[in-house]
C-alpha cells in the first residue's frame, strides 16, 4: 500500500517503530505512517537499527515482543539487548513512546517479557492511550490518540448481501478471545427453524484448530476458515454478517471491533466502561454487550436484535481518520523529544 505522505515545512525526525514495516495486510501500523507528514521518516526494528541506529524517538507496541522466543537463552539474551536499548536512549536523550493497546498483555509467556516490560514503562517518556475511557486510568505523562477506523482502506472491495441471522468472529484465533465458548453458546441456541449460522474466520495454530472443530461437533450451522485472509476477503466474509461477535473476557480496544464497525455490522463485546463509551460515540444499535461470560441468551438476544432491528444511520466514527491518527502521533513524537531534551 502506497503512502500518502503530507508536505510540512516542520523539522523532520525519525522515528525507530518497534514492529516490522507495514506489509499490505491490515495492521495498526499502517495507521500513523500512511498519513503521515513528509517530515517524520519512519525505520523498523531490528537490534542493529535499535543499537546504532540514528533516531529520535523509539515507539514500542506491545514491549514484551522484544524478548519473545520459545528458547529461554535467547529470551535472556533479548532481554539484556532491551537494557541497552533503554540505557542508549537514556543517555542519547531519545524519549521511549509506548502505545498502551491493552492495560495488560493478553498472555505472559515468562518472568522476563513482564521485567522487560516493566524496564520500558519506567523509562517511558509519553504514554498513548488507544481510547478515551483509558485516560483515567492510565499514567499521568498520557496522551489519547483514538484507533482509526477502516472506511477508506476498504471502501474499493466488493460487499456480501447480509444473510439474516448469520454471525460472524474474525480475526487471529487466540486462547484469550473464547472462541471455543461462542462456539459453546451458539450451538445452544435452538436450531427452531430459525436460519442461524456462525462462522469463524481467522489464523489459527493446530491445537487450537482441533480443539474448535471438536466444541462445533456436528453441527453443521458452523463453519471455520482457518487461515488468514487479504481484505478483499474479510470485507465479503464480514459483510455477509448481521452480527460481528467479540467474546473475549473483557475488552479494553480492538481493532477488530473497529473493522466491523467501519463496515457497517453491529458489534456484540463484553460489557466495559470501554464498550459503553464506544457505544455512545457510534450511535444506537451498534454496540451490543454481554456479561460475564458469553452464553446462549445474550448471544440470542444480539443477534436476533441485530437481524432484525438494525441500526438505520451509519456509526459516527468521526475523529477517526487516519490522517487525523497520523498527525497526532506526529505531534506526540515532537512533544516527548522536547520534554527528552528539555531534562536536566
């Protein structure tokens, strides 16, 4: 995907991201460097960029990437490269910026992802917070830069007729997200003659393949893709949808309720002070909730609603362009490199 940088006469910088450069899928990424002014050049990471490299700023999504390996010597060995790391930037004055994606990591591998972690936080300059509800909880060096929204990036691929009563997960298939447990409610809401159907959609490791495959049974009203798809795909698969279900434990942000919500399918996520602010901002009828845990009520209840009363207006996803995410990341950077070499 090209970028579409903007002209400034500013003074450029450069900003070492902590994750690869952008590859043509949908990735947050993409967010703050599509848009992005001509004065901001962006460099990806790796341990000779982060080490000898020339930056002014390093932006670090999800921190305890950095030191993830299934071997515990290179785990200890990344982990001593991350204190270089910190002490290079302490010592050059380049301030550390950290997108908080989630309060918490999904999922802790080791005692030493959570201490280079926490190392990160404590040299940490700025804080960007993902969603309005996080400014009051997280620390106070914080800035809010809301995740954009999709319209534009799919705006070209061809949509699906919606198919009454059709639900819908996407997105990589992880332990944290249940899916197992959506597949449980589904299969106990009664096959009444009502045309019901659930599809599943997403990456998947092997284990977690068979383990799904097994919960749906024979139930012939689900079906699984199990792979990742380009978004020519996942805008026909999600448009055929009347329902986009998230059953995760809890919900802080998702860029895939952002997805859905860009294509103009309601959303059913547990119930949050962040789900409740989204719902606010996007209108009625958008944001459907559970709680607890997701069951075969509340997952009726959605997806009946959902059918059969959808929203009429489209979802106010104002704010969230991609241009506007891109020039307040830019403004974010500039501001943590004039507090970094304003310190004594």
């Amino acid at each position: 995907m090209s970028s579409r940088r903007r002209t400034t006469s500013t003074s450029p910088i450069t900003v070492l991201q902590s994750t690869n450069a952008p590859d043509g899928t949908t990735r947050y990424i993409d967010q703050i460097v599509t848009d992005a002014s001509d004065a901001t050049r962006f460099v990806y990471f790796s341990w000779s960029e982060a080490l000898f490299g020339r930056w002014d700023a390093f932006h670090v999504h999800w921190p305890e990437t950095l030191v993830t390996s299934p071997r515990p010597a290179v785990r200890a060995i990344k982990s001593g490269l991350v204190w270089v790391l910190v002490q290079r930037a302490r010592l050059l004055r380049r301030p550390i910026v950290r997108t908080l994606h989630n309060l918490e990591p999904h999922e802790w591998h080791s005692r030493i992802e959570h201490a280079a972690m926490r190392l990160i936080d404590r040299h940490t300059t700025t804080f960007i917070l993902i969603n309005r509800h996080g400014s009051g909880e997280g620390p106070k060096n914080a800035v809010t830069i809301m995740h954009g929204h999709y319209r534009s990036r799919f705006a070209s691929h061809p949509r699906s007729t919606t198919e009454p009563g059709l639900a819908i997960f996407f997105g990589m298939i992880k332990p944290y997200k249940n899916v197992g447990k959506l597949i449980e409610a589904f299969r106990g809401i009664p096959a009444d003659g009502a045309h019901r159907r659930l599809r599943v959609v997403g990456k998947s490791d092997p284990q977690t393949r068979q383990q799904l495959t097994t919960v749906a049974a024979d139930d012939d009203r689900v079906s699984f893709r199990f792979e990742f798809v380009d978004d020519e795909s996942l805008v026909r698969e999600v448009t055929a949808a009347s329902l986009a279900v998230l059953p995760y434990t809890e919900l802080y942000n998702s860029g895939v309720a952002l997805v859905a919500l860009s294509l103009g399918i309601p959303i059913l996520v547990p119930a949050s002070a962040s789900a409740t602010e989204l719902a606010r901002e996007v209108g009625e009828g958008w944001v459907h909730t559970f709680t607890g845990e997701i069951d075969s009520m509340q997952l009726a209840a959605a997806l009946e609603a959902a059918t059969l009363h959808p929203p009429t207006a489209e979802p106010q996803l104002d704010g969230r362009s991609w241009e506007t995410v891109a020039a307040q990341h830019e403004a974010a950077y500039r501001q943590a490199i004039a507090i970094k070499r304003g310190d004594d």
